[in-house]
C-alpha cells in the first residue's frame, strides 16, 4: 500500500494473523493507517508495517484494540477522473 492509493475495505471480524487492515491511528484518532495483523494479544492485535525500516506500527504505540480496526482492505481502485 503506497499513499494516495484507494481501497475497498470489509468491515468484519473475522480477521487472521498476515491480513492487511485499516485501522485508526492509536496516538492520532483523526488518522487512518494500513498495517498488517501479526498476532493476536489479550487487549487486542498486534500490527506491523511491511517496510519495517520505515514503519511506525506496534513496535512505537504497542497493541491495537480491535474496536480500532475499521476492517480488512480487500482490494485496490481507481476511481474515475473525469476532464
């Protein structure tokens, strides 16, 4: 996932260790980030960037409460631009 992409993404709870999911940013709740689930804790998931040298994810603000994650991101589009 790159910034300035669009994705569709699935609100659900059935969620596995490896999916990619959007969630709200645990020190800044007016920001969405992508990250992906590595596993699961008692207070919630841990989730890591796939560029870990450049990646801010559970290793800086820790577990990610499930009711933080808006869903599983299931696909990239592009809208339509019209000129």
């Amino acid at each position: 996932m790159r910034n300035g992409e669009w994705w569709l993404v699935r609100r659900t709870k059935r969620l596995r260790p490896g999916d990619p999911v959007v969630l709200v940013h645990p020190q800044r709740p007016d920001a969405l980030i992508a990250k992906r689930l590595d596993h699961r804790e008692a207070d919630g998931w841990w989730v890591l960037g796939d560029n870990l040298q450049a990646s801010e994810d559970s290793r800086h603000f820790g577990v990610v409460p499930e009711s933080s994650i808006v869903g599983r991101a299931i696909g990239r589009y592009h809208p339509l631009v019209r000129r």
